[in-house]
C-alpha cells in the first residue's frame, strides 16, 4: 500500500512548473468544489425522509464525502482532518449557494473552467495529468494541493 508521501512524489513528477502548480491550487480546489455541488445537487428526498437530520448532512454529498475521508484517514489522521475541514467548507459553501442560485448550473460552470485550466496547465508543463495513469490521483490531487499551501511547496 503506498503511502501518503509515495502518492504525493508521484503526483509531483508531473506538476514542477510554477505556472501549472498555481492553476492546480485554483482548480483543483475548485472541481472539488463543484463535485461536492454536482453531488448534493442529486434530489434527497429518501434521505431527509429516513434521516430527519438537517438537509446539510441528509444529502448524497455528504454520504459520499464521508467514504472519501476515509480513504485520506487511512492514508494519514493529519490529511484526514485537514481534507475534513475543507469537505465541511466545501459542502456548506455549496449548501449556502444554493440558497441564491442554481447550483447544479453553477456547479457545472466552475467544473468545467476548472478543468479547462487544469489541461491548460498541463499544456505548460508538458506532462499528462496524473489521473489518466491511476484514477486515485483524483483523490490525491486535493491532498497535495492542501499539503503544499499549508507547508509552503
């Protein structure tokens, strides 16, 4: 099983260039971001109906935001709570934009110029995206992002 820091070496091979890693730090977060939308956009009748909880947490983003932090708690507690802090960030900024907007529309919106920028970053770098070697780097990209922010990389 590869550890945190053997996802993050691998996944740095293909993000050296100051340019791409400035649009990873954009937009990366961002198609996190606008997962978490597309998802609790997804109707959740059956889960305030069976749940009585408040529609923040009954919904299907928050379900599947769950079964992610798992796997950034099995590969360290540090990464598991600081991808916590963002996915709660994530899921109530999405909660509150639905409140004023579309948010599947919007969702889509910053999904879409996310990456759009993403491949234009790679265009820079001259590398492919790590995610078409392993889906995991999907996962990983959002980890690295924060780890590099937090620890000045």
């Amino acid at each position: 099983m590869k550890t945190l820091s053997d996802w993050f070496q691998e996944y740095s091979v293909s993000h050296q260039n100051m340019t791409n890693k400035k649009i990873h730090y954009i937009c990366v977060p961002a198609i996190f971001f606008s997962v978490v939308g597309l998802v609790l956009s997804i109707p959740n009748d059956f889960l305030l109906k069976t749940t009585k909880f408040h529609p923040i947490v009954a919904n299907w983003a928050f379900v599947i935001l769950v079964l992610v932090l798992l796997f950034y708690y099995r590969l360290s507690l540090v990464m598991g709570l600081k991808m916590t802090i963002f996915a709660a960030f994530c899921l109530v900024g999405n909660y509150l934009i639905a409140s004023e907007v579309s948010l599947l529309w919007f969702s889509v919106g910053v999904f879409i110029i996310a990456w759009i920028g993403q491949f234009y970053g790679h265009k820079i770098e001259g590398k492919k995206p790590s995610f078409l070697k392993d889906l995991q780097f999907l996962l990983i990209g959002p980890a690295w992002v924060i780890h590099s922010l937090f620890n000045g990389k």
